[in-house]
C-alpha cells in the first residue's frame, strides 16, 4: 500500500515539473517516497502499532530457496502424461 503510494507520488510530480534525466527523476522519487514514509509515520503514530514488523516482513527473494524447479509450470502429470 505505501509502495503504491510512493509509485504513484513519485510519477505525478515526475511528470508535474517534467523531470528529465537522473537527477531529476531522483530527486521526484526522494520526495514520492517520503510523502509514503510520512503517511506511514502518521499511521503508525494514530494506531500505536508498526507497519513493519518481524511477524509481516519477508525476505528478500535472494534469500528464499525454490526446489523442484526442473518441473515448474509444467502441465503434465507425474508420469509425463499430459
């Protein structure tokens, strides 16, 4: 939800001063970004709870292992019969 809002705030005043380049596109998304770390700071100040905790973060997917891969998205049965 904060990712979204920060996307989204970060696209409008991209294109609201016409940002061209790195240096202005950063700058548009230092600032989208900080409208959602503002919004969640007052979220998490109006409920007394965290939005981010050891009980919803998940890690990075570097640091998940995938098994059975050799058969990912396959339709077929597991005899090889479709």
């Amino acid at each position: 939800m904060f990712t979204a809002l920060a996307e989204l705030s970060t696209r409008q005043i991209a294109e609201t001063e016409d940002a061209t380049g790195m240096d202005e596109n950063k700058t548009a998304a230092k600032t989208g970004g900080g409208i959602a770390k503002k919004a969640r700071k007052e979220l998490e100040a109006k409920t007394g709870k965290k939005v981010i905790t050891s009980d919803n973060y998940l890690p990075s997917a570097d640091n998940t292992i995938i098994r059975n891969t050799k058969n990912a998205g396959s339709k077929k049965s597991p005899d090889n019969k479709p």
